[in-house]
C-alpha cells in the first residue's frame, strides 16, 4: 500500500511537469531547512509534500532500525538505546508539522491526508515494538545495565524504552502481536474520526440573532463580537453566536433570553450525540472495546490498569480514593450554590427550576451582586498584550530568560506570533510559537506542543521549537483581545508546559521535556497559574486598555474573594469528568454499552445534581477519546495537589525567591523525564504533598 501511494504520487508530479529526480529537491521536508533557528519553512510547505515526505522518513527509520538488528557488535547502551532514541529524525521532523497542522489549521485535504496516514504510521510504530531481533538487543542491554557504567538519565532512558516495547506487545506470541498491531491501527482510526466528527459538529452550529431585542444582557463587547463573527460568516446586519467558548460562554453568562441560552447550551452537550454521521457514540463503544482486549492481551483486567502502571497513580483505586475526597466537600458546596441561585430566581420572580444553561447566568448575576464584581470591568485590564508582557515579566524573573519577537519568521498563519526565547546571558534558547485566536480549522481548548524536542546530538544542544494554541476572545469593535480571567490563567498555564520544554536539559529524547508521567505534566503548567492571580503580580501587568491605569486594589480586593465563589460547580464538573473517564476504563466488557445510559448512571452514582453536567459529556470527551487522556483525565487536579504545595515553598520565601526559582528549574523542569517523578519533587520540596492546600485554595475545606 505504501509503495502504491508513493508511486501514485511520483506519477501525478511528473505529469505537472516534475521529473522524479526533482522531487525531493521541491520537498521541504527532503532538505535542511534554509530557515532562521532552523525552523519549519511553513512559508514553502504544501499539503503534497505530506505523504512523500511520511514515506521517506518511515524507510530511513526501517533502515536505522535494521541497522541497529544486523550489527555485530554486542548490544550497548550507545549502539542500540540511544541509537533507537535519536532514529526517526526525518519522521519526527515531518511530524512535528503535520501533527500541529491537523489540530490548528486543518482542511478537508489535511484531513484525507491523515486518513491516509494513520494507517501507515500506526503500522510502522507496530513493526518497531514488535520487531523480536530488535526487542533482543534492547532485552540484553536492559539485562546487562549494571556493567555499563550508565548516568542516571540512561538508565532512566534505558528502563522507559524497555517498558515501552514490553508495553507494546514485545513479549507477545506472533498470534498475540498480529492482534496488537490490528488492534493499533483501529484505535488510531477511531481517534481521528472522533475528533474530526467533533470539530464538524462544532464547526456547524450557528446562533444566528437578527433580532437586537434577543440581545438584552449582552455587553457591548459580545455584541461586537458577534456582529463582527456574523459579518464574517456572510450574515451581514446580524449577530453570530458559535459553539467556540469565547462565544457560547459570555452568551450563557449575559443573555437574558433564556430559551436562546438553552438552545446553544443544548448544542453544546449534545454535539456529536445527534445520530447523525457525526455522532461518535459507536466510536466510544468500540475504543472502548478495543481498549479492553488489548490491556487483557498485555495481562491487565483494564485499560485504567494498563495505563496507570506507570504513572504516579499506579492504580485505579488511587484515582478514585482522590477524586472522592475532593467530591464531596466540592458536591456540598455546589449544593449550596444552587440553593443560592434558585433562591435568586424566585426572589425575582422566575417560575422555573434552576437547570444546566442557567447556572452560568445566575453565577454571574451573583458574583457581581455579592462581590460587585463584573467580569467585563475585569476584562478592561487584561488585553492580550498587557498579559503577555506581564507574563513575559514573570518568567523573567523566575529564571532570566527573555523573549525577542521575530516578525519574519516563516508561520503556518499570519496570526501566529514567533518569538526567539534567550537566557539571562542572551544566549539562545529556543523558538517559541503563539497562536491566539478560534479560527474554523483549529480545534477548541488550548494546548501545548513541540514541532521539535530539545535534545543533544553529538554532543551539541538541538534547540527547542515550541508551540502554544488557545482560543482567545478576539479583537473586536476597535478594541484589542481582552481576555476573561479565566483566559488569563489559560496563558500562564500553557506557557508553563512550555518552559517545560525548553528549559529541559536532557539529552535523549525519551527523557526530554514533557516526557515525563501524564500525572505529573501539569504540575509546570499548573504552578505558572499561581503567579497570575497573586495580588503582588497583578498589580504590575493588569492595567486598563483605554487609560493605562493599573488594576486598582479594590478590584484585585474582588478578585480575590469572589475567587473561592462558583468553585463547588467549577470541582464538580471536572471531577464528574474524571469520575467519567475512569469509570469507562475500568470497565471489562464494552459489547452491550449503551453510552448514554452508562454516563448517566455513573452520575447517578456519585449523586451529581441535575443543575450541573461533566465538564465533558461522553460523545465530546476529546481528552479520552481522541487525546492523550484516556485514564488520566484527574491528571489536572492530582498535579493540582502538587502545584499547590509547590507554590507554598516561594510564599514561605518571596514570589521570585532565587533560590527557591533555582530548585524548582534544576529538580523539575530541566529533569524532564530522567527520574522518577515523586523523586524529582522530594528533591525540590523536601516531603510529599498533601491534599489540604487544594482544598483550601478552591474554598472547599
């Protein structure tokens, strides 16, 4: 099949006018890039040199693999680990923009190209883990280490890249490892298509108001949005709504129509569970299948099982014992604001009991009531440019570094922003990509990525080229992109991931940067947020768009006492998610799932109230089905623990303590994957974390 799609493709160039000889010549991804730092050319990429530039790093990986099989020598830790970890440089170079592409700025043709792919791509990874001569010399190293002399970063590279193959079927019989790779290749299949469904159902919801009495509630910033969106959407004279959460969320916050709040809530949690052929009910079903029978074939009763071996959980009923010392505390309090909101409702003489789409409504009514605090006065002080820069500043003071725009540099979008990232000394660090803003092609969230991993190669530093994607509300009406709070710390949460990256100091790639267990990757991520919302950092970044003014301390006053307020809805529904998640995964059989029955009667279990849903319903749960989350999802409020007790140690000190900022760099996010996670934080903290500083900072203890 490979060699029939290249051969296709070799004939369609040649009869543009293209000899086979200057195809690779034309194919960016074939040369080295001519480019500043190195970084992709997106300026000359095209959708065609996808395939044959797949092909080509797939065949120099099979030739690096059997070159490592056939060698003579015995099996080192040079020759066969490390020659393993640093093989696929073509691959993952083509990869690094592919990957970023299909969730950022995706197309019907990106997509078919994917398609594509995914087949191929998920039967080469099967080839390597279940390649036996190469699992030998792996084997033998892994059995012969103590007599290597190895640094404890290769040990920890050495014991990831065992468990990696063992993980993926290596110790299987050939009927077990033809399963495993079937097995594979359809969950790579299901994945995409949930998320392309996904995005479709997204894509194709629109609220469109040509009404401006529907509008009552609404600031004039949404409007303006809207308007704008509308405009663009070829509905000129009229107001555009979407299912983007820099639309939907301010709608339900503001609009006093509740039949139109309802509706585009409805839409919200219904996308994707409409029977029709978006609906990725039956994809659940079988992923979920799948994920059964192979976690069985590997020896675990499920696939929570499977994946937690590795992590700091190490097993389900750990996930559960935590998730259920939060729930509670966090059920009471979302009970209590319920009773406060219905309390509202009737005091204004509302005949209707308080259901899902109000709840944001009547928190907002009451956190502007109760703590006089109006989001959209908060908005004023939080410009995209002014956080950024404030953003900019912390970490500069955290550890030095620096950030130089590059306004040249090749991007996959004019709207991209690149920026050069530089040590205290001014020497080079990385490249760092943003990309703010919703865009049809561009899935929702916010995330964090590498288009190429920091490493070392023959013992010179591979600098770090790095990305972050949000969906941030956008300029409108003559103003620039103010953002919500809660996009405030979105920014500092992901650029953490980043520092994460970038700051690494490891030199193999299974160690380096993120690499590390799903349990603990957010606690970089998570700390970042800390630093947003303190008092002393807020009075230094958030100033006032029009004036320039600095967030008055009466508004920070607000801030910080409304910040415990709504958090009993905001744990419940991420906590019914994970609950959600790990329920699926610890599943052993999947045949008779009726999906909307088995979310359903896991909520009815936990005793979720009907005013709230999980933050994720099933058929859009991206995280799990079409993500890296599959069992992981309390990851956020596990690192949660961690982060917070982290922070603790510079409010024992000062917010930009040196020697506390050092610690944190030298023992977590320079360390990578290299040690052992609990390890890693015993050697920055001193003592494990506990679970009392969440509680208390979300107001639930």
């Amino acid at each position: 099949m490979k060699k029939l799609i290249l051969s296709t493709i070799v004939a369609l160039l040649m009869l543009s006018g293209c000899s086979e000889k200057n195809i690779e010549k034309m194919n960016p991804f074939l040369n080295e890039y001519n480019t500043p730092f190195g970084v992709p050319p997106f300026n000359i990429i095209e959708n065609r040199h996808f395939i044959p530039a797949f092909e080509a790093g797939i065949s120099e990986q099979e030739a690096e693999i059997d070159a490592i099989v056939g060698q003579t020598d015995a099996p080192t830790f040079e020759n066969t680990i490390a020659a393993f970890d640093y093989s696929g440089e073509l691959l993952r170079k083509v990869r690094g923009v592919f990957e970023k592409l299909r969730s950022a700025e995706t197309s019907d043709e990106i997509d078919s190209i994917a398609r594509i792919l995914v087949p191929i791509t998920s039967a080469h990874r099967s080839n390597m883990m279940l390649n036996a001569a190469l699992f030998e010399k792996v084997k033998a190293v892994y059995e012969d280490q103590e007599s290597m002399g190895l640094n404890s970063e290769q040990i920890r590279v050495l014991e990831k890249i065992y468990k990696r193959f063992v993980r993926g079927g290596a110790n299987l019989d050939d009927s077990g490892k033809s399963k495993i790779r079937e097995i594979d290749e359809k969950l790579s299949m299901r994945s995409m298509q949930f998320g392309n469904n996904l995005l479709a159902e997204t894509n194709s919801y629109h609220l469109v108001i040509e009404d401006e009495a529907d509008l009552a509630g609404l600031p004039e910033s949404v409007r303006s949005a809207a308007a704008d969106a509308a405009d663009r959407a070829g509905h000129q004279g009229s107001w555009l709504f979407t299912l983007h959460k820099p639309s939907w969320i301010p709608f339900l916050q503001y609009a006093e129509n509740r039949e139109l709040r309802e509706e585009i809530y409805t839409a919200m949690f219904m996308r994707s569970n409409n029977g029709n052929e978006f609906d990725n009910r039956e994809i659940i079903k079988e992923m979920l299948a799948l994920r059964i029978e192979r976690a069985n074939l590997l020896g675990f009763e499920t696939h929570a099982a499977y994946m937690l071996e590795d992590r700091m959980a190490q097993e389900p009923g750990n996930v559960y014992d935590l998730l259920m010392q939060i729930w509670e505390p966090a059920l009471s309090k979302a009970t209590e604001e319920a009773a406060m909101m219905q309390a509202m409702i009737d005091q204004k003489g509302g005949d209707f009991k308080l259901a899902t789409w109000d709840w944001w409504y009547y928190a907002e009514k009451i956190r502007k009531e109760k703590y006089e605090l109006d989001e959209e006065e908060v908005r004023a002080y939080f410009s995209l440019e002014t956080v950024k820069e404030g953003l900019f500043n912390v970490v500069n003071n955290l550890y030095g570094l620096t950030f130089e725009p590059l306004k040249e540099l090749p991007a996959y979008h004019e709207e991209v922003m690149a920026y050069e990232v530089k040590e205290k000394d001014g020497s080079h660090l990385g490249i760092l990509y943003m990309d703010f803003h919703p865009r049809p092609g561009k899935r929702g969230g916010a995330w964090s990525t590498s288009i190429r991993q920091a490493h070392s190669k023959a013992g010179e530093r591979v600098a770090p080229v790095h990305l972050i994607v949000m969906n941030f509300t956008r300029p409108t009406g003559g103003k620039p992109a103010l953002l919500s709070f809660d996009e405030t710390l979105t920014f500092f949460h992901e650029f953490g991931h980043a520092l994460h990256s970038m700051l690494t100091k490891c030199d193999y790639l299974t160690t380096s940067g993120t690499a590390v267990a799903r349990d603990f990757v957010e606690l970089p991520s998570q700390i970042m947020e800390n630093w947003a919302a303190h008092p002393d950092v807020l009075v230094t970044y958030a100033k006032h768009y029009e004036t320039g003014e600095m967030i008055p301390s009466d508004l920070i006053n607000k801030l910080e006492a409304a910040s415990k307020f709504n958090q009993g809805f905001v744990t419940v529904e991420y906590v019914a998610a994970s609950l959600l998640d790990m329920d699926y995964h610890t599943l052993t059989d999947a045949t008779d799932l009726d999906v909307n029955q088995f979310e359903a009667s896991s909520m009815k279990k936990i005793g979720l109230i009907d005013e709230i849903i999980p933050r994720y319903r099933s058929a859009y749960f991206q995280h799990i089905f079409s993500g890296g989350y599959s069992s992981g999802y309390y990851s956020y409020i596990w690192a949660e623990v961690l982060d917070k007790d982290a922070f603790n140690a510079f409010l024992e000190t000062s917010l930009y303590d040196q020697k506390t900022a050092t610690a944190f760099r030298t023992n977590i996010l320079e360390k990578g994957g290299s040690a052992d996670e609990m390890e890693m934080y015993l050697k920055f903290r001193g003592h494990e974390p506990t679970i009392e500083p969440l509680l208390k900072g979300r107001g639930l203890q």
